[in-house]
C-alpha cells in the first residue's frame, strides 16, 4: 500500500469512528501531497514501511503532529480551521513548510493515544477473571505498552455501561466510562491491588502529545483524557523503558506471590511491537503459565486487532492449574461500544 492509499484508507476509519476532521485532513493528504510539498511530504510519500493504520500508522502520526501545533498555538490559523472543522489545503500545506523540525519528530514514533475509554472493555474482562477462581484474589497488574501508563488506574475508574445495570469501581471516580454495552456483564468482583506497573518503548511523558493523538473535534474524548492525565499526576504510574518482551520476561521470573492474580494486559499495542519482542512475551506467559495455579494465577487480557472490520478481539488466556481462554467480545477501537459474547476457546 502506497502512503496516498493509506492516508485515504485512514480517511474512512476516522468517518466510522466520529471524526469528520481528521478525515478531511487524511484525505486532503492523500489528494493532494506532493514532493514540492517540503521536508516532511518527502518523508511522508517515501515512507519505508507499511503506512496503513495496523501497520506504522503513518497518517495517524501526521495527524497528531499537526494538532500538536494546534495545542500549542503553533500554528494559528490552522487552529482557527480546526476550531470550526473546515480544514482547508493550503492551510495544511503552509503548516508541513512552516513546522518541519516539530512534524518530523512526530513521525519519527508511532501514535500512542493511551486510549482510556478502552478500560471500559478492560474492566469488566479482568472482573470476569477473577470470576473464573475457586476463591477471591488480588491483582498484581502489568500492562505492555503502556503508553503513560493511564490505564493501569482503572482500578480506581467507574465503568458504568449503557445497557446494562452493572457497574464497576467507585461511585466517586475521576475517570467515568459508559461504553454502549450488549450482551450480559460480568458480576462485580472486590478490587485489591497489591502491584501495578507497565513498559513501553517511549514511555509518555508529555501529556501533550497523548492528547495531540486524540482527536480535535472529539471533545468528550479529550476531557476523558485530561481527567485520566490529571488523575496520573496525583499518582505516578510506575512505566519502565524497555523492550515489552524483556521486561515481560524479567517480571514473569519472579516467583509470583500467593494470593495474587499476575494480570497482563495490553489494547491496541501488540500490532506496533516487533516479531521479537511478540515471540518473547508470548513465551514468558506460557512459561510462567506451566508454574501458575490456584493460588498464583496468571491471566493475559488482551484487545488487540484481529484483521475483522469491526472493531478489536477481546481475548482472554487464564493458567490456575489449568490453562483456559476465551473470546470474550467485540470492542470498538475507541471503546465507545463493546459487543460481549463470552465464548470459550480451545486453549
């Protein structure tokens, strides 16, 4: 796929998913980038990987590195056009000549949004986890690509979905997710956290540039976002630096602790590791599988793309002694719905 087919096929993407402006902005891309166009449209339609969106995501780090120069007044009249959602060529095309150093440095990373409305899928499988044990456990949480590690609060977000009368976590949260919900919930289960910790190769550290990679005309997205950022601050998520495979790896090897259910999870991230690294975390798993049981289970949460047009697998492989999985549902990418349909899999 050439870069101008993956900017138009990004352009449909963001039209299922409720942003008008960031397809506009995709298409005039894929219309009209050229060479002429500077630094930045050289690089963008000489691109040496796949570009599509499951891939490096390349017109999705175009987009965030220009709303980046929106949220920061870099650049404004292409906020003013952003402001009314009629973004116009040769406003983008002044901003790819004027901002060059910024842009490239965007597209030198993949996108990392640090989605948080996906814990509303996330919360109520690691529930259904803890449903499947003989007895109630805590949780000791590992999430691979973290990002800036929001979604390792969830255990202190309210998960409220519409269509169903569960609910999840404090009434009081900061954080309130209502994803459109089918199917039946899982029961609630007590929370206890004894650990929480994350990895990713470029860990986030400017919330400026999770929310740069949200999209401009989705404002309930971005006050979700800010809650979840604000709510990061006041406690700090423990996010290393490394390969997700390695630190996997390292953490799985020490010897778990009694009592604890070990739940790594990750949404939207394994696409963007490397064969390598997928390999080694998928063998840590099996490895510290063979040693869990009743009282040191493990689990492996996972909402990742699976090639279907609609929406994310939810997937979900438990070891207590026994090894289990199942197909728990059809997520939206964004986590605006969830389609729950538990089907147990052949292990």
């Amino acid at each position: 796929m050439t870069p101008r087919e993956a900017f138009a096929e990004q352009a449909q993407a963001c039209r299922k998913l409720g942003s008008p402006l960031t397809a506009a902005v995709c298409d005039l891309m894929a219309e009209h980038l050229a060479p002429a166009d500077g630094a930045v449209a050289q690089r963008v339609l000489d691109w040496p990987g796949d570009p599509r969106g499951t891939a490096t995501a390349l017109p999705l780090r175009l987009a965030g590195g220009l709303h980046r120069l929106v949220l920061d007044g870099a650049a404004p009249d292409l906020a003013a056009e952003y402001a009314t959602g009629a973004v116009q060529w040769g406003t983008l095309r002044a901003a790819l000549r004027d901002h060059e150093a910024a842009l490239l440095k965007m597209l030198d990373s993949p996108p990392q949004t640090n989605e948080v409305a996906r814990s509303g899928a996330l919360v109520p499988a690691a529930h259904f986890a803890l449903g499947q044990l003989d007895r109630p456990l805590r949780l000791a949480i590992m999430e691979l690509g973290a990002s800036a590690g929001l979604n390792l609060g969830w255990p202190r977000f309210r998960v409220a979905p519409v269509g169903s009368a569960a609910a999840y976590g404090p009434p009081d949260a900061p954080v309130v997710l209502r994803p459109e919900w089918q199917g039946d919930a899982p029961p609630p289960q007590p929370i206890e956290v004894v650990s929480a910790a994350g990895v990713d190769l470029n860990p986030v550290r400017d919330p400026e540039n999770l929310l740069a990679y949200c999209w401009a005309d989705q404002p309930e997205r971005m006050a979700r976002l800010r809650a979840a950022a604000d709510e990061a601050r006041a406690r700090p998520p423990q996010i290393a630096q490394a390969d997700a495979g390695q630190w996997l790896q390292d953490q799985l090897a020490v010897p778990a602790e009694p009592g604890a259910l070990r739940l790594v999870q990750h949404s939207i991230a394994w696409q963007y590791f490397a064969p390598a690294t997928r390999d080694r975390a998928l063998a840590a798993l099996e490895t510290a599988g063979l040693s869990a049981g009743p009282d040191t289970p493990l689990a492996h949460l996972s909402m990742e793309a699976d090639g279907q047009p609609d929406g994310a697998a939810l997937r979900l492989r438990l070891w207590d002694g026994a090894v289990r999985q199942w197909h728990l549902a059809r997520v939206d990418f964004h986590g605006r719905w969830v389609r729950r349909q538990p089907i147990e899999e052949a292990a």
